[in-house]
C-alpha cells in the first residue's frame, strides 16, 4: 500500500546520470540546504536518497527512495520508512482492540463508527504519501531530460 515503483528512460549514460545526480544529493539535511535530496549516490550506480523539498515538522511523511541505475534506466522503488510502518500497525491493532473491547461491553453498534475513522485515516495518509512520491519523481525526471 505504501510502496511504490518507477522507472524513468533517459538518454544518458550512465555515468552522466551519477554525475548529475550526485550534486542534487548532501549526505546529511541541514537547516537552509539548496539540496533536494538527503541520502547517498555510489559510483557504482545504487542510490538511497529522501526528499527534502518539503523538510518541515509537518512534512516528515517523505518516502525513501531506493534507486538502481543500469545504463540507461533508472528503477525507483518509494516506500515509507520503518518507523511508520510499524507506528502504523500499532496504531491499528490498538484501534482493533479498542473496539472489540467497547463492544464486548456494551454491545453497541456505534462502536463500529471507529472504522470509518481509521479507513479515513489510513486513506489521508496513502494520499500524503502519493503525492510527495509525484513530486519526488518530477523533480528527478526533470534531471535527466
């Protein structure tokens, strides 16, 4: 749900391709960076880079970019870092939990509106990361046309 793949076709070797992915890319975020990635670029054409263009306490949600050039290809695999997956799976066992004890106890059928909460949420989330993975992929296909 939270992964996802590109690949962009280039007329570039790939070399050139290292090369002018190399400048966009620091090791480390720092505070009032003019990069748009964080992450690292080896020579031998494997890349693991996040997006900093929307760096802020409320845009931690970037996705991780795994990258592998061959020739002239470049395959992208986005997914969210591991904290959120398993933030996420606590966050939905403890809403199964919660449910299944409200209404063990007073068998109630509003209970069950706390679904629509976390499908609301779960939705809201997958959004976010679709859109920061459009934006990531645009701004690296812009590299290398």
């Amino acid at each position: 749900m939270f992964k996802k793949s590109h690949t962009i076709k280039t007329s570039l070797s790939k070399e050139e391709i290292i090369k002018i992915l190399q400048p966009k890319v620091e090791n480390y975020y720092r505070d009032n960076s003019k990069f748009d990635f964080e992450g690292n670029v080896n020579l031998n054409g494997n890349f693991f880079i996040k997006p900093t263009f929307n760096f802020g306490p409320r845009n931690q949600f970037r996705p991780e970019i795994i990258g592998k050039i061959q020739d002239s290809l470049i395959e992208l695999e986005f997914a969210i870092n591991t904290f959120l997956k398993r933030l996420f799976l606590f966050i939905i066992t403890i809403e199964f939990v919660f449910v299944l004890f409200i209404y063990d106890k007073f068998e109630v059928l509003q209970v069950l509106l706390f679904f629509p909460f976390l499908l609301i949420f779960i939705l809201t989330l997958k959004l976010t990361f679709d859109s920061k993975v459009k934006k990531s992929i645009v701004l690296l296909e812009s590299y290398f046309k």
